[in-house]
C-alpha cells in the first residue's frame, strides 16, 4: 500500500493541493493507495472521496506540532510500503521508507521579499524533511538543480517526476469562449497573465512594461489570488486606468477558456518551481510570451517567446514586437499547444510508482 498525505488539498494550499489531488487521481487506478485526510477540514480534499482509495482520518494541519507523534501512530497501523507527503511540513519520524516533493526555493529568491526569520524556518523545514526522505521529488530539472546547490544533496536522492497537465486545459469550444466572455465582461482581445501579486510573480514590472505599449494595445489582464501584504500591483495598474483589469480569483470552469481567449499569454515571473500556468496556457492554445528563466525555458522549450524579466523596457519591446505578428502568434501556439500535451498524469504516476519501488528495495 502506498500511503499519499492529501491535508493540503484543500484551498488554502492551491498550488500543492492542486498537484496532491491530480497524482492521488492517477495514481488510485494503478495502485493501492491510502490517503491520508484531515476530517475537521472540507473543501476541495471532498473531492477525492470518490477515488478507489482508503481514507486515513489524521484530525491535525500540517503546520500542527501534534501530526509529530499522531501521524506516525497512523502509519504504523497501516502496514504500508511508502508514505509520501507533497509538502515540507510533514512527520520528521514517520517510521517507514518516506517521498516527500519539493516545489521550489521561492521564499529564499531575493526578490521575494519573505523576512529572514521566515527564510531560515523554511530552510530548515526542508532540511528536516531531506533528513527523513529516502528520496525528494521535484517537478523540474532546474528546481532539481537549485535545492542540490541550496541543500547539498547528492544526485542520486532526489528525482524530477514532471506533473502532468489536467484535462480540462485544452483550446476551449467556442460556447465555453463565449460563456467566459460574457461571465468576466472580456474584451475582444486581451493579454493575459495569472498568477498571485507577490513580487516574484513581477506583475509591477510587467504593468510598467504594459505602460510603454500603444494605447490602442489590447488591455491587460491579470487573474489570481490578492495578497493583502502586497498593495503595488494595484497601485500600478490603477495608474492606467481600464487598460489593465485584475480579476481576483476565476471560477475553475471558466479559467481554460480565460486563457484560450487571449491574444498571448505573458507570464513575467522571477522565479518558479514549475510554471503551472504557463502549461495550461499553452495547453489551452494560447500563444505564451514569459520570463527567460532555465525553468521556464525547460516547460515551454520551443514553445514560448521569452524576454529579460529583470529589464522592463525588454519586456516592452518584445510584447510590441509580437503583439501584430500573426504567423508567430499562430506559430507558437501551435508549437506550445505539441509541447502541452507532452506532461500526462498517466506518464507521471507510472514514474511514481517506479519511484516508490525503489524506496522499498532492500
């Protein structure tokens, strides 16, 4: 029995949770899977009530002290093979072969603005959970590289398994186009960028590069969680009026569509584990203009337009250079939409369950 930690599948985690719900998906049918769930909490973990799958009741988060002692008392109970958790706050003692998946390294990027406190408690979360991993899980060869240079690992505990791309991102129908347009009051052609406003996402640079745009530019819009802590994005894009919108949180049902609509995606962060919504982009068939970073670059390969996210004034100058340019608009969407469809679920639990034979081999 593989044991899969699904406490974070719940919105206050909608990165992790996210990636928790769609391998627990694939990985029900292949495997006998346990998960382990937080019976005090509700929301989108009800989802996975449905799956092929044994539910644990673990009554603790995990950022709880208690999970320590009960969730090794659990496991201890289950007779089982591995137990992975998707996060970093986890039992350190689990008492049995452990995976655990590391994300990125975002809270320690310079331009994240995390306090050094919260920086050094971050860092050695992770060094606890390598501590008690026989193997870590990352989503891509650049975050791979990053934690080896941060933690000193070596090469052999840690592995990238790739996530796989849900279903529903694919180019919507055109009743879904015209549900979604009338649902979020679109625009005819728009720029679309999602993502939360903490400042690696660089969403101030990229309205100042919006900014240096003609004014007949297709207005821009900016769709994700709002950090209360961070208030510049809002000041920025006010400054411009009705030519950038932010829409807060989108409805699931209506996000594939959000991105299929738009005349290019552009995705200006500074640092990203992965890169989740560049993928369903270009899953969506949005044509992707983002930030030249090795991730980014890894996600999208061929597939994307990429520009210096450090310099505004490039950013600029690249969004001008592709937003009339027809045959590359079609030329990319084409080539990211091939690249998409690359990144399965089916792919990246089979890599999985690899993964978790090893763990268990004498």
């Amino acid at each position: 029995m593989i044991v899969l930690d699904a406490r974070t599948a719940t919105p206050h985690y909608p990165g992790v949770g996210r990636y928790t719900r769609e391998l627990a998906r694939a990985l029900a049918p292949v495997t006998e899977l346990a998960l382990i769930v937080n019976p005090l909490q509700s929301g989108l973990e009800r989802e996975l009530w449905s799956l092929p799958a044994r539910r644990v009741s673990v009554p603790h988060a995990p950022r709880s002290v208690a999970q320590q002692w009960a969730l090794p008392s659990r496991l201890r109970g289950l007779n089982a093979l591995v137990y992975h958790s998707p996060f970093y706050l986890m039992p350190y003692m689990p008492g049995l072969p452990t995976v655990v998946t590391a994300f990125d390294l975002i809270p320690l990027h310079p331009a994240s603005g995390t306090p050094r406190s919260q920086q050094t408690a971050y860092a050695l979360a992770h060094r606890l959970a390598f501590m008690s991993a026989r193997r870590i899980v990352t989503l891509s060869d650049a975050s791979r590289q990053a934690f080896i240079e941060r933690f000193g690992l070596r090469d052999e505990r840690i592995v990238t398994v790739a996530p796989g791309l849900t279903s529903r991102f694919a180019p919507p129908e055109p009743e879904d186009l015209r549900n979604a347009r009338q649902k979020l009051n679109l625009p005819g052609q728009y720029l679309l960028s999602v993502g939360i406003n903490k400042p690696h996402k660089n969403l101030v640079a990229l309205v100042q590069a919006y900014a240096r745009l003609p004014v007949d530019a297709p207005p821009l819009l900016i769709c994700g969680p709002q950090d209360s802590r961070y208030l510049e994005v809002r000041a920025a894009a006010a400054q411009l009026g009705s030519r950038v919108r932010l829409l807060g949180r989108v409805p699931d049902d209506l996000l594939p569509a959000l991105y299929g609509g738009a005349h290019w995606y552009v995705h200006p962060a500074l640092a990203e584990g992965f890169g989740f919504p560049v993928l369903e982009a270009m899953g969506c068939g949005a044509p992707v203009v983002c930030s030249d970073i090795p991730v980014l670059r890894e996600v999208t390969q061929n597939g994307a337009v990429y520009f210096d996210p450090n310099d505004s004034e490039a950013m600029a100058a690249t969004l001008r250079q592709v937003l009339d340019d027809t045959p590359l608009r079609q030329a990319v969407a084409e080539r990211g939409l091939k690249r998409a469809r690359y990144f399965t679920w089916d792919r990246a639990a089979e890599r999985m369950l690899n993964l978790y034979a090893q763990v268990c081999a004498p």
